[in-house]
C-alpha cells in the first residue's frame, strides 16, 4: 500500500498506535470519538508509518508510529475532492471548497483537502472552527510553473477564507506562495529527512 503524507488513516483503536513517549490523556478520547490518524512526513521502521493524532484542541497534536498492517482504511486528498461530500455542508469552509474545487479544474491540477477540513470530511467528526484555514494539497506537474502559481495564488485570495497551499512531489513539499514569489531563489522544502533549501524549476518533477 502506498502511504503518502496527509493521507488520512482509519485505524481499529488507540491500541494500534506505539510512540517514544506515552501518551497524553487526549490521545485515547480523541481515537475513540474518530478513529483517524494522518500519515507524517517522518521516516519509520519497517512496516510501520509514521502518523499523527488529532485532539480537539490547536496545541493537540501526537506523533506516533502505526503497523501498517492495522490499517483499516486509506482516504487520499484526492479521493477527498473527488467525493465532494462537501456539498452536503452547511458550513462556509466547505462552500469554499467548490469555488476550489472548480478552479484547479480550470487548471487540470491534482488537489484534495487535508488539515482539519479534509479530517472533518473523511471521519464526520466536527473538526473545524470559525477560525480555521482551508489547508489544500495540490500534486506537482509540469503545468505548474511559477506564473502559474502565482495566477493561482491571486484567485485562491479572492476565497473568504484564508487557503494554505502545500505543493506535493515524490521527494517533498514546498509553499505555492513561497515557489510563486521565489524567482531563481531557493524555497523550503520539506523532506522525509528534515527540512532543505532548494531552487525549483517548472519542469522538475524530482527533488
């Protein structure tokens, strides 16, 4: 099964989890009440995959480790957009997610929610606030050169709601804010060992 960084992970409880240090007294409910982990971009032992627990509150969030053979399930991003169960929300976040939806259709881009939006949508559990960000995931093509993100960049502003858009390749991720304003400077790109400093040209596809 192939595991990728904000997939969402349905497990059959707390118990399927192990971690380097015990666990906070949340860790338990939150499980209980959604049993949802999403995947971390951190190495694991083999079989295993790095993962992290939600809690209810901003400052809860767990690193733990998951057997992968205790996977019940397995909700991408995409398949996320592809459902569009959001349209059977009332809330604003989730109406802004067809103005997206649409656009990176107008853009032939791979997206899908993650973040608290996407959590809510996978597990049904009420997962976000009056304050929260839509955080999106958009996977890396030639097609996505720096004027085009920042084309994108401009439209994705005009939402009510503030989007957060982290840019997906095989090796790591990158800001679109940050790619669309880089010129020939190098951008923060988040890898599967830390963090790294990297100039990125439309037509990579690697890093």
């Amino acid at each position: 099964m192939e595991l990728n960084p904000h997939d969402l992970l349905e497990i059959n409880n707390v118990t399927d989890l192990t971690s380097f240090t015990p666990f906070p007294e949340w860790v338990e409910k939150s499980i209980a009440a959604a049993p949802f982990v999403v995947v971390r971009r951190a190495q694991a032992g083999a079989g295993k995959v790095a993962v992290g627990v939600r809690g209810t509150q901003r400052n809860e969030r767990f690193a733990a480790f998951l057997t992968v053979d205790r996977i019940v399930r397995r909700i991408t991003p995409e398949q996320l957009a592809v459902e569009r169960k959001w349209v059977k929300q009332q809330k604003n976040i989730f109406q802004c997610l067809d103005q997206i939806n649409e656009l990176m259709n107008n853009y032939s881009l791979v997206w899908g929610p993650a973040g608290s939006v996407g959590f809510e949508l996978a597990s049904d559990k009420e997962t976000t606030t009056k304050t929260s960000d839509i955080d999106i995931v958009i996977r890396f093509t030639n097609l996505l050169t720096k004027k085009l993100a920042s084309e994108l960049e401009a439209e994705l502003n005009k939402i009510t709601i503030c989007v957060d858009v982290q840019v997906e390749t095989e090796y790591g991720a990158f800001s679109l804010n940050e790619y669309a304003a880089s010129g020939d400077k190098p951008i923060l790109v988040r890898t599967m060992n830390g963090p790294l400093l990297k100039k990125i040209e439309n037509h990579e596809t690697e890093i």
